[in-house]
C-alpha cells in the first residue's frame, strides 16, 4: 500500500475532509471535524495512526508487529501501523474503516445529521 491508495481510501468516505495541520509531511483526514487518520508522508515504510477502540488497541499490538502504541498521540486510543507488509492491505484498511466508524459514531447527533 502507498500513501495514494490510502488517501483515496479515506476521501471516498462519507464527509471526509483533508489538511495538513501539523505541516507538508503529514496528512490529516478527519469526519465532522474530529481527526481519524493520520499519514506520515516521509516515513519509510508507510505509516499512519489510526484510532481504535482501548481493548482492541490492546489485542492489535499484541498481535500484530507492524502495530505500535500512537506516536505522538494518547496511546490509549491510537495505535501507529506500519505498511511494512506483514498486514494484508485489506487488514489495514480495515483498521483505517474501523477509525472512521469509531469517530464518526462518537459525533453529536446534530452534526451527523449535518453530514448526511
């Protein structure tokens, strides 16, 4: 997987909206305005952190080596996965759905209406 393929992945979903707050190197996708993915364009692997439910966080990084604690972020609920290859595409970018789902089901009611 490469950065493209993530970037389309993320903006064919709902609502989804593209910065790049923390400079050229990092891109931020985020639903309603709260962040779900972000990619670090000059790392080599690919990688980005994504969001994730505690206890999954937890199991994934147990199991899975190309998932670490979120750098940079609160550990609890980020995880950083490499694209080193040793996940199938289709397993990371369902880590990269289960981040969106899990935030765009924590918004408001008003703004998911917004959305729709």
């Amino acid at each position: 997987m490469n950065a493209e393929q993530l970037r389309a992945h993320c903006l064919a979903k709902k609502a989804v909206q593209e910065d790049q707050p923390f400079g050229p190197n990092t891109l931020v996708f985020k639903v309603g305005g709260k962040m779900f993915l972000l990619v670090a364009l000059d790392a080599v692997p690919l990688q980005f952190n994504a969001k994730c439910d505690p206890d999954v966080a937890v199991e994934l990084r147990d199991t899975y080596n190309c998932v670490l604690p979120g750098y940079h972020m609160n550990k609890k609920h980020w995880n950083t996965i490499l694209a080193d290859g040793t996940a199938s595409d289709k397993l990371l970018l369902q880590w990269v759905d289960d981040s969106y789902n899990l935030v765009y089901e924590s918004l408001p009611k008003k703004i998911k209406a917004e959305l729709a």
